[in-house]
C-alpha cells in the first residue's frame, strides 16, 4: 500500500480495508465527515495486487463532488487532473490512456455497466456517500452486484459513508452466507459547538437564515456555510444579505446544482487572503465537499427532495425536515478544519423527532428510467435483484404504463425496437423518446437542445416558454452552456446512429410536437378563461394570467410544479391543431358522446373528437334514446337524488319493508338504501330507462319493472311472510304497517280494536315486535308501546281514567285484555 506525504483520519484503517479487499470482494466503509475517506481510499487501493493493472471507478451522487474529489486525489499525486485521476460526469470529462482511478457520477456508473455488464478492465467500483440512497446509487449497486455473481466474481464492491446503517448493507452485500466486512474509521473531527436559536414558522426560512448569518459574522472569525432548501431561497437570502452587509472583505457564494461549474468551483475555493466567505448551499454541500475556510454553519433545517405521484403521474419537489443523518452532516462541515460552531434554527428538542435517514430516493421516484434500465438488463421482476429496498409496486405499474404509451415495451413487458434505442441514451424515457423520433425525423439537434433545457434546471433561463427558454440556451456562453451544447450534439449523434434503420418520411416536427411527443399525456387545451387549462390525462393546470401563453389554444406541457390539485405549468410550447392532427392523428377518437344536463334534467349529445381526457372540438348532436343515453340518464337520477324519483306509496313501502328485513339479516336481505341503489343506478335502473332521454319521463311503471328485478322471487315470497304490508287486528281491520318509522315498523291503530288480545303483535316470524302507536277514538295518540300485555296491566288504568270521560260514548272497560274488540262506539243506552 502506498504511502502519503499528509496523514488523514482514514489512514489508520486502510490496512485493514486492503487486507479485506485482498481476500473477499464486498466490504462497507463508515468514516465520520472529514476522515478523508473519498480521496484517500481509490489512492490506497490502486495498486493492490488483486487491482493487475486495472481501473477504479468511484461513484459521486453530484458532477460538483466528482470533479473536487479527482482534483484532490491529483493534487495529492502531484499531477494534474486527467492523468492517473480523472472524472466523466454528463456535461464533460478528463480522462487519458493514463487514468485509472475515474470519479464518475452514478447516473454516468449506471450506462457504463449497461453497455458493458462485465465492466471490462475495472477491478474496483467504490460507491461513495452511498447514504444519500438516490436512485441511481441502489440501481448501480444492484446491477454491480449481479454482474459480480454472474461474470465477474473477481470484482471489488465497496460502499463508503458517513451515516450509513453498515450491518444492514452489509448484509444486502454478502457473498455466500457471510455478510459484508464493515470497517470503522474514528476520524478527528474537530469539536463542533451547537446552538439551537429556534423558528418562527411565520417568517420565511431564508429571512431567518439571513438574520442568523448577520448575527453570526458579527460575533464569530471565519467563513460562513448556510443550508437553504432550493435555489429560490437561495437567491432571496443573497438578496437580504448584499443589502445588509456593509463590510466589503466579506463575499456572498451562492450554491447550487443548476450553476456554472466555476461559479461553483468559485463557491468551494479557499478565500483569499483577508477576505471571508458566506456559501449559501442546498443539500449539495452535506458530503463529499470541504469548504476551505468554514468554521461556522447556519442550518435552516429544511430540504427540497423530489416525490413522485404514480395517481398523477407527476414529480413535484417536497420541502421537507432533514434528517437527524443530513444535520449530523451538515453540522459536520464547520469542523472539517478547525474546532467550529453550528446554528440550528430549530429547537432542541426537536432534534430527536427529525426522521432517522432521509427516504430512499427507490420509494419516492418516478421509476420509468429504472424499468427501462432493468428491462434492457434482461430483468422482468426487480425482487431478482439485490436492492437494499424493493421498488414500490404502484410506482413500477405507472412506470411499465408509461413505458407501454411511448412505444418503449409491447404488450408482453418486452423492449421493443424504439425501447432498445431509448434504453441507450442516458436520458429520462420521455425525453429519449422525443429524441429518437426526432431523430428519425432529421430533428435530432432540436430535440437534443429540448432534452438538455429540460434535464438541467435553469439552463437557457426561467422562461415558461420552451421557445424563449431554448433561445436563451443558444446565447449561452457560459461553461454551463458550452458544455451542455457539445452534449446535446453527442446526444444527438447517438439518437441518429440508433435510429438510422427506421428514417421516416414525416415532415420535420416543430420544438412544441417534439414536446408533445415526450408528454403526450400533457397536452393540454385552454379552458378559455386565458389562465386554466385541461390536460390529456384528465387533469387541470393553471399559468400565471400575464403569460401569453395563457391565450394558446393547445399546449405541450414539459414540467409542471405544486400539488395535484391544479399544479402551475413551468415550462410549455404552442401547439397548433394542425400538429395535433398529424402528431396524434391514431390516437384521436371521434365519437357522439351523451351527458346529462342538470339544468334541464334530460340528456345532452355531443360529437367530439377526443385525445385522451381531451376535448379538442365539439359540437351539439342530437341525442338518440338508447342505452348510452339511458347510462347518462340514470346517472343523472342518482346525482339529483334517488329519493326524488317518483315512487308511489306502494313502492316506497317495498323499499323500506326490504331495508327493514336488511337491517334484520344483512346476510339474506340486499342492501337497498339509497346511497346503494344510487351506486349500482347503471344495473338496476339504466335498463328501464332506454327509450326516453328525459326524468320527467320517469313514471311509476317503470319503476315497478325496475325495482321487481332488485329481489329474487324466493325472497320476494318470503317477504309477503316476514315484512307483511298490513296487520289484521282482532276486529278484522287490515292496518298498514309504517316500516320508515324511526321507532322500527310500526301500526297505527285505536285502542279498542285490541281489546281481546293478549299477546304484543310482531311480525319477521315472531322476531320482531311491533311498535304499537295506541289512538284515541279521534285518531290521536295515547301512547307507544312494545309490549301490549305489559301495557294492559299496567298504563292502561291511567289511560281509562282519562280517556273514559273525553269519550264516554266509546267502551274502557276495566280488563280489556279480556274485553271484546270494536270499531265503533257504544250501543244508544248502554
């Protein structure tokens, strides 16, 4: 193992990694921040025996933190980067014939193993800061690990990290019955101070960060490193700052993933002499990176993460709480150095309720480009591969979904041509796919330009329009700009050789078809009140009103932000009907569809030309009674009230003596209240319905068909026995039974009419008693009971004595329980 001339923390595990990596593959590494891990391990690793010469790759999760660990493990060499060390990342690389130790995004690790699964003339992969758990970094770890059990058993795998649970990695990289090695390294971090100074959830997080760094440059030396949810609080915190700040030798460095790379070099560089630095720095800044100069650090407690929707189909950024992990490590950077202090702007106690980890990015992403990558790697079921956490099925079905809609698998899961050129381009599938037909379309450069202002935040400006935002990225002459253009060309040139079999003979699609192309399921039509619009897959948008864009007709929809409610369009194109026809034409249906119409209570026909959830044309048609018309109209009965339609008295008690026997024996009896006969309209009522278009139309004798089907005639004969409609009494009168009454079924009936009987009536097969609703001889009520013979006994000489003299002409005779039953009031003289 080779020495260095400036000892770190990490060194005084590196025998013993060496020693592991000599005799097993897989190892995990867990050293504190600052230990040195990232650019003094590929160094000790290059030349062990087992290596023969051959490369190391070592996997960053940002471009920012690979080109600063390649330019640290070259300055430690004495060499300039591109020589033994060097680094690929998407817009640019430096690499010789000399490199061996290559420092490689793990978007970049995940093409390379693609094209090349045996990973030919590598003897190393080292994925570090693998805590982070994007979605890159677990499907890389899963294909290195099934290329090392299937080709290349010789092949070292090492997951580094600060905060990383090591037994359970360590368990997912074992090989045969033993888990993974895991080295521990101590590190010297320097003492960190920690002051918690609260939040006022009232006040936006960037005035309270920008209020803490003025206090915090009043009272302590040194540089300031402060951690911001995303680019806009970024910039309004600069703001608040540049305002503020009256001393000249203190400079203000934004930090950030859509930036120049020397502006963010110019962020990480040591401070000159006597000047100091405050870096405003989203979550890029956590690991990988030290800041020359910080001792001090400002957390703001928050983080932007992207979340993915798979109902909606739509990825929207989150801010949510960072982890207990990510402010170890953010609290971590003021003691890279030199003994530091970290201001937390939230409570103590708070601390121990922040999430352990933050999620893996595997359970929250969109996973089209997962599924696309396991498909052209032979795999159907991603449970066959070694991830530390399985992908969430919903989010797969949505990815296989989409993959199906944009020609990328048949019907069968397999990938068809366009899928195996799409699956090569190192893009998301939309926008590989816009770029393969854009390419067998000779746009191939144009649809490469769109790619790149899609996929890089902030390149070519903020403009929602795509033909503004593409302007700008053609005035680009930053670094950013220069790189992202040779890119795009060698995107281009990719696409044109994968498509070069399949040219075809359309005319050349515009910027807006090539969008609608990769977000077919956005295209969206105006509503027509210059601001709301309507989106293929059903759902609503909105554009800020002053936008001309808000006028368009139709659009092609790139990227939208906010919740699934009505998210705000950011990026679109004009698209003209013409391109809609001869894009879209297949897919466009045409047809008369009915729909019931509130106002009037009938239905209403329209003939419309449909793509997906939308409208693009119709028009008024006469409606034709059938059984379309009958759904629409049923449905209508249902939305205004299934108690509203025009039962008679008769039908109405059949509904509530079935509901009765329902409440009784829900297992025999169906459930026909209204909130289920207005969920199964379409079943029991559509089919009545056939022949008028109207609710006026609707008439008992329909309803009588409709609702004879709802019971089978056992049970209809059977509830003749147990819910009869009337009660005999002992005089022979015939009463109807009230089965809607709150009290249970219930019979109205003068109290002579009883006299005689002995035993409390009930109906359901004697289940059921009764409720007796007792009248005087002028039909008013004297009292409800339950048990008559009780009732006999018992109230009924309270009720004689009042009644007897409010009707003397009517019999009250003392034991009516033996007395004879009438209807009628006392013989004349007696």
């Amino acid at each position: 193992m080779r020495s260095f001339p400036s000892p770190l923390p990490i060194d005084a595990v590196l025998p013993a990694l060496c020693a592991r990596l000599a005799t097993q593959t897989n190892a995990v590494l867990v050293a504190p921040p600052g230990a040195g891990k990232t650019t003094r391990v590929p160094l000790a690793l290059l030349d062990e025996p087992w290596m023969e010469g051959r490369r190391i790759l070592v996997l960053e999760p940002r471009r920012l933190a690979a080109r600063a660990a390649a330019d640290r493990m070259a300055m430690t060499l004495g060499e300039s980067t591109g020589e033994t060390v060097g680094y690929r990342v998407r817009f640019g690389s430096k690499i010789s014939r000399r490199t061996r130790i290559e420092v490689v995004t793990e978007g970049i690790f995940t093409r390379m193993i693609l094209d090349d699964p045996e990973l030919s003339g590598i003897g190393a992969v080292l994925f570090d800061e693998f805590h982070e758990r994007s979605l890159d970094a677990d499907l890389g770890l899963a294909l290195a690990l099934d290329a090392q059990g299937g080709l290349r058993e010789d092949l070292r795998l090492l997951a580094m990290s600060a905060t990383l649970d090591g037994a359970r990695i360590a368990r997912r990289m074992a090989t045969g019955s033993a888990p993974a090695p895991v080295i521990e390294s101590e590190g010297r971090a320097f003492p960190v101070e920690t002051v918690y100074l609260g939040r006022d959830p009232r006040v936006p997080v960037d005035r309270q960060v920008a209020d803490a760094v003025l206090r915090v440059l009043a009272a302590e030396p040194g540089s300031v490193l402060a951690f911001l949810p995303g680019a806009g609080e970024i910039r309004r915190t600069e703001r608040l700052l540049a305002e503020a700040i009256g001393d000249p030798a203190v400079d203000l460095c934004p930090l950030y993933g859509a930036m120049d790379a020397r502006a963010q070099e110019q962020a990480i560089a040591p401070s000159p002499a006597g000047r100091r630095k405050v870096v405003l720095a989203t979550s890029i800044a956590e690991t990988s990176l030290t800041i020359e100069g910080v001792r001090i650090v400002v957390d703001g407690g928050l983080a932007r993460v992207p979340r993915f929707e798979p109902g909606i189909g739509l990825t929207r950024l989150e801010t949510v709480r960072v982890s207990r992990a990510g402010a170890d490590q953010r609290r971590g950077r003021a003691g890279r150095t030199e003994p530091g202090i970290c201001y937390r702007l939230w409570n103590e106690a708070e601390t121990a309720s922040l999430p352990a980890y933050a999620i893996p990015e595997i359970l929250t992403a969109d996973l089209a480009r997962l599924v696309l990558d396991l498909t052209a790697w032979g795999i159907r079921d991603p449970a066959s591969l070694a991830f530390l956490d399985p992908p969430p099925p919903a989010a797969l079905k949505e990815a296989r979904t989409l993959l199906t809609n944009l020609g990328a698998l048949d019907d069968d899961g397999h990938l068809t041509e366009d899928g195996k050129a799409m699956a090569r381009l190192p893009l998301e599938p939309r926008l590989s796919r816009m770029l393969v037909e854009g390419a067998r379309r000779g746009a191939a450069s144009e649809a490469a330009w769109i790619a790149a202002v899609i996929s890089e935040r902030g390149l070519g400006g903020e403009d929602v329009d795509l033909l503004h935002r593409l302007e700008g990225f053609r005035r680009d002459r930053s670094r950013r700009g220069e790189d992202a253009r040779r890119q795009a060309e060698r995107w281009a040139g990719s696409a044109a050789r994968a498509a070069s079999a399949s040219r075809s003979h359309a005319a050349r699609p515009s910027s807006a078809a090539l969008l609608a192309l990769a977000f077919p399921d956005r295209i969206a039509r105006g509503r027509g009140d210059g601001r709301r619009f309507v989106l293929a897959n059903g759902r609503g948008a909105a554009m800020d009103p002053v936008l001309s864009l808000a006028r368009a007709r139709f659009l092609a929809v790139a990227e939208l932000a906010g919740g699934a409610e009505e998210p705000r369009i950011l990026l679109a194109a004009e698209l003209s009907a013409a391109e809609l026809d001869a894009e879209f034409g297949d897919a466009i249906a045409e047809g008369v569809e009915t729909a019931f119409d509130a106002a009037t209570g009938a239905v209403r026909a329209r003939r419309v030309r449909r793509l997906g959830a939308l409208a693009l044309d119709e028009h008024t048609a006469r409606v034709e009674p059938g059984p379309a018309a009958a759904q629409a109209l049923a449905q209508g009965a249902a939305q205004r009230g299934i108690e509203r339609l025009p039962f008679s008295n008769a039908q109405r008690q059949w509904l509530d003596r079935v509901r009765f026997l329902h409440a009784a024996a829900s297992d025999i009896w169906p459930d026909l209240s209204d909130a289920r006969l207005a969920e199964t309209v379409s079943d029991w009522l559509a089919p009545e319905l056939e022949g008028i278009t109207s609710l006026d139309a609707i008439n008992a004798d329909r309803l009588g068909r409709a609702l004879a089907g709802l019971l089978p005639w056992d049970l209809a004969r059977r509830m003749e026995e147990e819910a009869p409609t009337h009660f005999e009494v002992p005089t022979g009168s015939h009463l109807p039974i009230d089965y809607a009454a709150e009290s249970g079924p219930t019979l109205a009936v003068r109290v002579q009419e009883l006299f005689g009987l002995g035993v409390h009536p009930s109906i359901a097969g004697g289940r059921v008693p009764l409720t007796l609703a007792l009248l005087s001889p002028a039909h008013r009520p004297i009292q409800l009971t339950r048990d008559l013979p009780a009732f006999w006994h018992g109230s009924w000489r309270d009720v004689r004595a009042e009644m007897r003299g409010r009707y003397p002409k009517h019999p009250w005779p003392e034991d009516p329980a033996n007395a004879v039953p009438t209807n009628r009031a006392k013989p004349r003289g007696t």
